[in-house]
C-alpha cells in the first residue's frame, strides 16, 4: 500500500517558497494554511489554482491565526491531530518558510516528531534546508531542480501568460537564418561606427514602417529608403550581413536600400538585439528561455503587458529589456523606474533584472540603473553577454 504525502503550507506573499518544494515532492495533498490577511489578497486561490492545475489536491484551511504564539501553537496541534486520526500513516511534511515568524515557530513546535521532515525554501540560494526534527545534526540541504518555466513562474506571480514569439515555429525557423547577423552586432557593437549605423538604420525604418491605426502592428509603406551618403567601412559589413539574412537589398557602393518585410524592418530597429539576448542566454544553457511575452496582469485582465526577453532558470526569473535608440536624457529616470517596477512585479524578490543598451549610456543613466539594482550592460559589454549569463546561471550574478 502507497503512503499518502501530505505537504502543510503556510501561506503568504511569496507563492513560490510555497510552490517548488511541492512541485519537487509531488505530494498526493497540500494543506494551505491561510489567515484573514491572505485571503483578503486571494493568494491562497492562486496558489491552489496552481496546484490544481499540476494534479495535486489542494484543501484550504481558512482563519488561521498569524499572532499569538499560544493561539496559533493550539491551531497547529488540533490540525495534527486531526491528521494523525484521520491519516495515520500519512508522511507528512511542513514548509515553514510562509506566515508570520510566529506562525513559523507555532506550527514547527506542533509538528516537531510528528512531520517526517520540516523544510525551509531558500529561494535565493536555490536550496532547500531543513530543521531538524528530533535529531542531533541538522540534515544536508536538496539543491532546487527546475520546476518552473516562464509561464509558470509569471503565473505564480499573478501574470496570465498569452504567448510568446519564440514559441512559435515559424518564427524560430526565420530567426536561426539571421542567427550571424545578430552575433555580429552584439559582437561588434562596441564600434562607435556602428553605433552611428544602428541610429541611421533606426530613422530610415521609422520612414518606412507605419503604424496600423487602433493597433500595435506596423505596415511597410516606403521599402525603399536611401542613406544620405554612401555606406562603407563597418556600414558596408553590417549591409552586407542584412543583405545575406534576407533582410533587405542592397548593393555595395549604393546609398538606397529596400527592406524585405515589416519583419526585416523591426529586426533592423532593434529586434535584432532582442534575438542577441535571447539567443546568448538559450545557447548558454537556460532551462526556458522565451521572447516577446505577452499577458496580462490578474488584477486588470485589459491592459496587454510585453516583456522582450525572459528565462527561468533553477526557479529564478531573469529579466531584459532590450534599448538600441539613443535613450534620451529627459527619460532616463522614467525608463529606469518602469523597467525596475515591471521587473519586480514579474520576479518577485528573486532574480535579476538587466537593461541592454546598444548605444552608449549617459552617467545618469548607469547611476539611476545602479540605485534601483538594474544591471546595466551597454555596447562596451555586449560581446561578452554570454560570460554574464553564465555568471547568473550559477547563481553569481
């Protein structure tokens, strides 16, 4: 006869220390333990939604106490009981991570020699610890294993994910054709040359694209576009890798270029950054890698939220934005503040949250960025992206 496993979860703000030791265990029934104040933020019906969702049977314990230690240690050891009657020989585990600190203390005294072990997630060091439980030495922490991919993990963090770029066939086919043009603009950027190029390429797609009255999408009204001069030098190298991509025509020691696409076009002004990032963090091992996410948040179900690139990797969400216009210094601060909040609400308190730049940073730029934990990376790091992924892939950066 199979064991029950039942896991005891103390509900609070941070789903996730909930979330993936359960999603690790895969025990047959979690108990949440909810306080009026939780319930009031309807975080326990996210959570059991989740769980739900992945085949797990959820009950809800309302009204559990989060002060008094006396109150909340007599709830606890009723609901100990109550499993030991009813579950005699169930396995049971206790994540004292979620609640108040005395809910924590409460519940591990009712539990200590009755839970066959009590767990800690510690989310920022992607372990989990445990308590000792009627034992002389404390037991050796579990490494995490991944257990959320990007949808998953926006979900916890109250985002409905609609759908991404990346996972659509046809747009992976088109991007591995313009794989090495993306290489050679991260990999070269660093040239003031082609800084200057990005910025000229930029303004003649602003004359060839126009926007699609009432929506987000773009139409090719002028293909045919001309630099004022023509091009040569790392211009001419960088022509000639949009040229072998498909991207646009062009002939050497002409000025006029045709784009091929509105896709060609938008690739041009700054996806191809987008597709640099995304490629770098995949090939460097990521566990789900996905760009141009677009969802809505729970709370408002109307204003459509786009993220350019995000990877999930050991339960931790990685954050980029991707710039290549020049960001003006009238909006430094509101960039800056925008991308911190989006980020935040989207990670949580785990992470990391960088801003891609492809044009040279002012100094305000790189303080604000630093002041609000952004991580800055302009065209002078921009070859060596991979190293930084790495770096955050072993939990260093």
């Amino acid at each position: 006869m199979t064991t029950m496993k039942i896991h005891i979860a103390l509900v609070s703000a941070q789903i996730l220390a909930n979330l993936i030791p359960i999603l690790m265990e895969r025990p047959d029934r979690v108990l949440l333990m909810v306080t009026p104040e939780m319930a009031a933020r309807r975080l326990e019906r996210r959570l059991e939604k989740l769980l739900k969702e992945k085949g797990i049977g959820v009950k809800l314990c309302l009204d559990a106490p989060d002060s008094g230690l006396r109150e909340i240690k007599a709830y606890a050891d009723t609901l100990a009981d109550q499993l030991i009657e009813e579950q005699a020989d169930a396995d049971i585990v206790l994540n004292a991570t979620g609640g108040t600190k005395l809910m924590s203390f409460g519940f591990v005294e009712a539990f200590r020699g009755i839970a066959s072990h009590i767990l800690y997630t510690d989310t920022a060091h992607r372990r989990i610890e445990y308590l000792p439980n009627a034992q002389a030495s404390l037991p050796e922490p579990t490494p995490m294993g991944n257990v959320l991919d990007v949808p998953l993990y926006l979900a916890a963090q109250g985002f409905r994910f609609r759908r991404a770029a990346s996972d659509e066939d046809s747009w992976r086919e088109a991007v591995s054709q313009r794989k090495a043009t993306c290489k050679f603009f991260g990999k070269h950027i660093a040239d003031p040359y082609l800084q200057n190029f990005v910025g000229a390429m930029n303004r003649l797609v602003d004359r060839a694209l126009d926007n699609i009255p009432g929506t987000y999408e773009d139409r090719l009204v002028a293909p045919d576009q001309a630099f004022e001069t023509v091009p040569f030098g790392i211009w001419a190298q960088a022509l000639g890798e949009l040229v072998n991509a498909g991207l646009i025509t062009w002939q050497d020691g002409s000025p006029e270029v045709t784009f091929a696409s509105v896709e060609a076009a938008r690739f041009v002004r700054g996806g191809w950054l987008e597709e640099y990032a995304w490629h770098t963090v995949k090939d460097a091992g990521a566990f789900d890698t996905r760009l141009g996410v677009e969802g809505v948040w729970a709370d408002t179900r109307k204003t459509i939220n786009e993220f350019d690139v995000l990877a999930c990797h050991i339960n931790q969400l990685l954050f980029i934005e991707c710039k290549t216009p020049r960001i003006s210094s009238t909006n430094e601060n509101e960039i800056v503040y925008k991308i911190d909040s989006l980020s935040q609400d989207a990670r949580g308190l785990f992470g990391a949250t960088w801003l891609l730049s492809a044009r040279k940073p002012t100094d305000v730029l790189i303080e604000r960025s630093r002041q609000a934990g952004v991580r800055l990376i302009g065209p002078d790091e921009l070859a060596h992206l991979r190293e930084w992924v790495l770096e955050w892939l072993a939990g260093r950066g």
